[in-house]
C-alpha cells in the first residue's frame, strides 16, 4: 500500500463528535430503561402471581381455584374490548377521513384539535358521564333491542333497567380509544404519497375511488396499528369500566343488555384490591399477570400484521 493512499482512507473516517456519543448513550440507556422495567414488570407479576395461581380455594376470598376464578374475568375483558373495537374503528377512520381529505382546512384542523383534546379528558369524567347520561339514554334503547333483536344471543335480555350494561360499558370505551385511533389514521392518512392521489384522479376515478385505490392500501398498517393501540387501552381500562359495569361475580354470557354482566380483570383489580388480603391479593395480581400476557400477545400480533407490509406502509 502507498503511503500516499493512507491519509487519504484516514481522512474517509468522518469525526466522533461528543455530541454524538452522549446522544448514542442517552438512546441506548433509554432503551435498556424500557426493556428493564418491562422486565422488572413482568418478574414481579410473576413472582407475586404464581401464589395467587397455585393457591387452594379455601385461601381465597372467591372460594374457587384460580383459573375457574379469572375465566369469567378474561372473557368479560375480551368482549369488551373487541365490542369498543368494532364500533371505534369505522367511528375513527371517517372522522380522520374527513379531517385529512374532505373538510375544508380551517374546519379539519379544528376538528383535529377538538380529537385531541379529548385524549386529556380523564377516565373518571367519562366514567361519570356513562352513569348519569348515556346509561339512562340507552335503556329504552335496551328494551327496543329485546323487542325486536332478542334472537340474537347478544341482545336475548331481559333488557337493564338501569342501563349499566357491558354494552353502555363498550360504549365509554369506544369513545375513550376514539381521540388515538382518530389521531394516528389521520396522520397516516396525510402521508399518502400526492403523486399517487393525483394519478387516480387523472385516471378518471372519484374522490371515493381515489381514497379506496390510493390512500387505504397505503394506510393499511397504519390502521392496524392504531386499532391495536386502541384494543390495549380498552383491554386495560379501569375506573371508567368499573364505575359504568353493573358486574356479577362469576357469570359466563355474551348478552350486552343484561342487568347480569361479567366484570373486566382491571375493574376488579380496582374494586376488590383494596379488601383483599392474604392469598386473595395474590390471585389479583395473578390476574393482573394474565392481563398483561394478554395485551403482550395483542402488540405482538400487531406489529407481525405491519411488519408484513413494512415496505408499503405509513406506520413505519
């Protein structure tokens, strides 16, 4: 090698500023940060859990063993958060729809801030506004439901009088995942290539078709992300749940309508925590483990689900 080539491959090399190595540690740190308190949560979950797990039923308050003891709970959870998710998800997409594509500008970012804000309203005022607004609103509703939809299972009744059903409780839910799910669709929606927008309409297509040609398929993962965000909010509601559910200990249905309604694992946690003791704080935090498998399993298969379209996605 020439002496001549050396200074010029030293010279390649750019310079380590320490600007730069301070901002590589402080992001690898925060990244080991996260990683250690997920750890850090998950081993005590499980340590304080197993117990609660392997406990006899006479040691605890429910007088079941465990897994007979959280079913109930895991299904009511799974109802409520996949029925939030169903009606929350075309909800969102219009209205981002309409903010990004349809409003005039003033109007959509208007709207955009009134989304917003609504993602600063605490649990406990849209706990409160499910009791003594939408649950009496929706009885009548309830009653129409039996009348006319009672063979469905999810509406067989006998309707609530009350109101505070597992279908007012999805409701709240719904309302509550809006503001995220709204605010990410819009987002992804607004990175949409123009020059593919434009080619649609060139094309002759509508704004309709150029919307389902051009700015879905883009979008796609984009969506499934933000509805997965939204399902790990609704999975792990408590105050506004608890405050709305009329619950019944044990009770394994489907109906929406029902004065009898299964209770969601975080609710309980919430009401029961405070007068349990011994083996029956265990069997909680055991649920709360359970809880937390369940919504590691729900960020897990999103992320595979946009990972497969990572090349032609939004949300990445």
């Amino acid at each position: 090698m020439s002496t001549a080539t050396r200074p010029a491959r030293k010279a390649a090399r750019p310079p380590v500023r320490p600007g730069d190595r301070v901002f590589a540690g402080m992001s690898t740190g925060a990244g080991l940060l996260i990683l250690s308190v997920l750890a850090g949560v998950a081993i005590f979950l499980t340590v304080e859990g197993l117990p609660g797990i392997t406990a006899s039923p006479d040691e605890v308050k429910s007088g079941q063993s465990f897994w007979p003891w959280v079913g109930p709970l895991v299904l009511g959870t799974l109802i409520a958060a996949a029925v939030a998710l169903l009606i929350a998800v075309p909800i969102s997409i219009g209205v981002a729809l309409f903010i990004s594509h349809y409003a005039p500008r003033r109007l959509g970012q208007s709207l955009g801030y009134l989304i917003d804000l609504l993602a600063a309203v605490p649990s406990v005022v849209y706990g409160l506004w499910g009791i003594y607004v939408l649950s009496g609103t929706m009885a009548p509703v309830y009653g129409w439901f039996e009348k006319y939809l009672g063979f469905i299972p999810i509406f067989a009744g006998p309707a609530s009088a009350t109101g505070r059903t597992l279908l007012t409780a999805c409701i709240v839910l719904a309302v509550m995942i809006l503001p995220i799910m709204t605010a990410i669709c819009r987002e992804i929606f607004l990175q949409t290539p123009r020059l593919h927008e434009e080619a649609a309409l060139a094309l002759g297509a509508t704004r309709w078709e150029m919307v389902r040609m051009a700015v879905f398929p883009y979008a796609r993962s984009g969506i499934v992300s933000a509805a997965m965000l939204g399902l790990g909010r609704a999975l792990g509601e408590t105050m506004a749940v608890a405050m709305v559910l009329s619950a019944t200990a044990g009770v394994v249905t489907a109906n929406l309508i029902s004065s009898t309604n299964p209770s969601t694992i975080a609710s309980n946690i919430a009401l029961s925590f405070a007068e349990a003791s011994g083996r029956s704080v265990n069997a909680l935090i055991a649920s709360g483990l359970v809880l937390f498998v369940i919504t590691f399993l729900v960020n897990f298969a999103a992320r595979a689900i946009v990972d497969r379209r990572k090349d032609f996605s939004g949300a990445n």
